[in-house]
C-alpha cells in the first residue's frame, strides 16, 4: 500500500467533505471504489498532488438539474473532467435512453468547453500506465509542455515537497520516516536529488549530509 497515497487522499478526502452540503456531501462520503482507484493507479502516479482536484463536482445541466463528475480539475483558464467508467450490472443493462442521456451530457460539457478524459475500469486496474500517459499529454498541452518536476517519480516529489515546508535543512532520517524506506534508500532518493539541481548538500561528512531545496529549480512549490 501506498502510505504517502493513502495520507494525502485521506486529508484531501475530508476537506473536500467538509466543503460541501447536500447530495454532493453524500456521493463523497460514499465514494466508489472505481473512482478512488483512478486517483490511486492513475492521477497521483503522474500527477502528485491533489492541488485544483474536486471530487463529485457539481455542474448545471441543460434541463436546470445538476449533475455530478467524478472529478474536476480546475485551473485556470482550463476546465478538464475525468470519469472513471466501470462495466458492472449498472453499465451492462443500462438501456438506451441512459446511454443517449451520458453521450448528451458528455456533448454539453464540451460545449461549455471543459475537456473530458474518461478511463475504463480495465485501464485503471490493468492498463494504469496507458492512462497516466493520457493525463499527462494533455496537462502538458494545456499548461505549457513537459515539467521535469511534474515526471519525477511519486517519492522524489514528496521529498521536494516536504523540503519546501521544512523549517531546516532535511536529513535522511526524516525522509525514511515521511516515505517508510530505509537508510539506504532515503540517502539514494536525496542523493539523486541534488545531482538533478533539486536539492544542495549543506553540512556534513562524506557519509551524511543535510539538504535544501533550490527554490528556482522547482518553481511550482
């Protein structure tokens, strides 16, 4: 299990409870367990940050009702919607009239010029690299191409993460307790680091060293 996942879903997931009223307080206090694994095998390998992510977000419908997305991804001047869609009894009997009305509603999202990427539950269990490729394409496309800091792997961005909010320099003992990684690997990730302009050794012998981030290096923290 994904420690650092689990931790940042959890606090994210009760924010997001504890912004909202209604039926959409509802949908998120039920969240399915399709739409966590998207965020699980998916978004938060590519991504790394729940930052401008709302879950069960409410949109006005042709009709004046409402309806919900699985998740919105607000920031601006771009809209992007990701649905997770599973093929269970309710997706296999689904009748005609419920197909026509998911096809509109995908139709008017696009008109009011949001960007929808939909992910199979196949993809998402077996396929999550294919789907990680789609979400970072078009982060890429619409937020100024590749970001070196964005392709990092999940536990060099915590790091850098943890280095931004730190009071002091960061030592291989905090890292092995934020990750739940050894010695050896704590001072390989910030070792790695420092060699890629991220991080700069401060004090210490050969065998230890304290670190910091350099702040124009990672200009998104």
């Amino acid at each position: 299990m994904d420690r650092t996942f689990e931790t940042h879903y959890d606090a994210w997931m009760k924010r997001q409870i504890a912004a909202s009223a209604g039926e959409r307080r509802r949908r998120l206090q039920e969240h399915g367990y399709l739409e966590r694994k998207l965020l699980q095998n998916v978004w938060w390998p590519a991504v790394g940050s729940f930052e401008h992510l709302h879950a069960e977000y409410e949109v006005a419908d042709f009709k004046d009702g409402v309806r919900f997305l699985d998740f919105a991804y607000l920031r601006m001047p771009h809209r992007i919607c990701l649905e997770a869609d599973g093929f269970g009894p309710h997706a296999r009997y689904a009748d005609r009239h419920k197909f026509s009305d998911d096809l509109t509603r995908q139709n008017h999202l696009v008109i009011d010029d949001w960007r929808v990427l939909r992910f199979s539950a196949d993809d998402i269990e077996n396929h999550p690299r294919k789907c990680q490729q789609v979400v970072l394409q078009l982060l890429g496309r619409l937020f100024g191409g590749r970001d070196p800091y964005v392709e990092l792997p999940v536990m060099k961005r915590e790091i850098l993460r943890y280095a931004a909010y730190s009071p002091g320099p960061v030592k291989p003992s905090e890292i092995q307790g934020l990750l739940g990684v050894g010695d050896k690997t704590a001072r390989k990730l910030l070792r790695e680091l420092a060699g890629d302009g991220y991080l700069e050794p401060v004090n210490g012998t050969r065998r230890f060293h304290s670190y910091q981030l350099v702040r124009s290096k990672v200009k998104l923290l």
